[in-house]
C-alpha cells in the first residue's frame, strides 16, 4: 500500500479509526473524514502520523453531495490522487418500524446509503481515469438477515450490498474494485449503547462466542485494499464470528 491514498469516511473513532491506523502502518497516505469529533480525529490523525503516514483531516457530512465532492477534491490536490476509498462512516437510529419517525428513516438511509452512493460517485472519475481505484463499503450483517428494531438500518445496509454490485460491474474493466465488508457485533461506541444483558444475548447468537473488535473488521478491509486484491470484485464479506451462518 505504499503511497497509495485513502479516504476514510468516519475515520474519527471505531472501525474507521481502526482502518485508518491498519492502512497508516502498511504505508499509506491518508484522507480522514469526520462529521463532528474534531478532537477524535484529531487523534486519529496524531496515531497515524506516529506510524508515518501523511494524514489530511476533512470535516464533512456524506449525506452532503458538496461535502462528498469537496472530500475528493482535497484528496486529489494533497495528494494527486485517490487509490483507496473506505465508506464506513454510519449511524443506527433504532426503534420499531410501526412507531418509527420517518425522519429517523430517511436520516439512517441518508447517511449510510446515500452518503455510500455520492462518495463513490464523487470518487469514480477520478479513479477511472487512474485506472485504479480499490473501493470498500461497510455493509452489516443486519443487511443480510434483517433485525427486529433496526428496519431503517438494515435497509440501508441491504441497500450498501446492490449498490456494491452494481458499480463493481460498472467498473470491473476500469481497474476498480468494489467490494463490501459486513461486521457482525463489533466492539465500538455504536455498540457501547446496548447494555450488558443485551450484548449476552447477542453472543448466545454467534458460533465463535465472542464479540468482535474494530481490528476484526480492519482487517478485512486493508486486505480488500491491496493491489493483490485485483481479482476480487462485487462480493461482500461477512466478519461475524459465523453469525450470518447461524
Ligand atoms: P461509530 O463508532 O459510531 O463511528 C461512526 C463514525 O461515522 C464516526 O467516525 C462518525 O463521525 C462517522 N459519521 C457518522 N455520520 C457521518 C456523516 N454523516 N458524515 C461523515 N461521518 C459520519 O461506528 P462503528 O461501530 O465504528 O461503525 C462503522 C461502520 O461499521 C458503520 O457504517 C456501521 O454501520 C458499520 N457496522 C458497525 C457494526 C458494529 O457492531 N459496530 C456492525 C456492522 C456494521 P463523528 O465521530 O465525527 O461523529
């Protein structure tokens, strides 16, 4: 991954901080988006540097087509650019479907599946034109089996999977791969919310019996990132301890 450059969308904490640190350390040069914490970002950007890297940090919101393009933009006139992109960046508004705020709806697509969508348009000119590009979404394993409370979510999710396909074929002679990874129950402050009893639950669901951490996921992702991953495109890899075979 040496000098290759990567945007990472919430990079500021959990699975982005995660990736962002994963890619650092294998040598790449890093564009680090976040929506609100500054000073989590700023962190995330103070451990790569540690490791080597070169970090631009850019605010922005994805569900914003100006803020997706411009995150482009600031990658391309730092670096020259853009080899890498993650969208992981999500949130989860959970209720049940019957009594959910349509606003709670449309936000949760807004970000996760919309912002997925005009990330990877605002990228997809500039990657065609390298003739290279490695694009990584974060899907869930809620996309492929539904969950009770989480109908926004999963939609959103199962949404981030055919949009997967669909430009993975768009843009399988051009050099680019699109791929999605799909997270089991992993360890962040998205999960932190559920108390004790609930996390029990969920771990009575997973062959493996344990919770997953951001590294589980990082994993993943950096190795879809790499050049040996040319032969790899439009397929989504569940992490999840088995949960998805359960
Ligand atoms: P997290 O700890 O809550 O972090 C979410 C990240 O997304 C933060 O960096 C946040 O930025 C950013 N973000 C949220 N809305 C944004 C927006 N509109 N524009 C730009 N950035 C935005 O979540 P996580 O657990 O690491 O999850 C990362 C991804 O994995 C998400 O897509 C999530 O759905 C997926 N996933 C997680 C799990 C799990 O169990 N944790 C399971 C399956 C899938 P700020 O910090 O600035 O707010």
């Amino acid at each position: 991954m040496k000098d290759r450059v990567a945007i990472i969308t919430g990079g500021s904490r959990g699975i982005g901080r995660q990736c962002a640190l994963d890619m650092a350390a294998k040598g790449a040069k890093l564009v680090i988006n976040y929506r609100g914490s500054q000073e989590m970002a700023k962190e995330t950007a103070g451990l790569c540097k540690e490791l080597g890297a070169e970090v631009l940090l850019v605010k922005g919101d994805v569900s914003k087509e100006e803020d997706c393009v411009q995150l482009v933009k600031a990658a391309v006139d730092a670096f020259g650019r853009v080899d890498i992109l993650v969208n992981n960046a999500g949130i989860t508004k959970d209720g049940l479907l019957m009594t959910m705020a349509e606003a709670d709806f449309a936000q949760v697509i807004d970000i996760n599946l919309r912002g997925t969508f005009l990330m990877m348009k605002a990228v997809s000119r500039q990657m065609i034109r390298q003739r290279y590009g490695r694009i990584i979404n974060m899907s869930s394993v809620v996309g492929i089996m539904g969950n009770a409370g989480q109908a926004n979510y999963a939609a959103s999710k199962a949404g981030v999977i055919g949009l997967t396909k669909s430009f993975a074929k768009e843009v399988a002679k051009k050099g680019v791969t699109v791929n999605a990874v799909a997270p089991g129950f992993i360890e962040t402050d998205m999960t932190a919310a559920l108390g004790e009893n609930v996390k029990a639950e969920y771990e009575k669901l997973i062959p493996s019996g344990a919770i997953g951490s951001a590294q589980d996921i990082a994993n993943a992702v950096s190795f879809l990132a790499e050049e040996k991953a040319a032969y790899i495109t439009g397929q989504v890899i569940s992490v999840d301890g088995g949960m998805s075979i359960a």
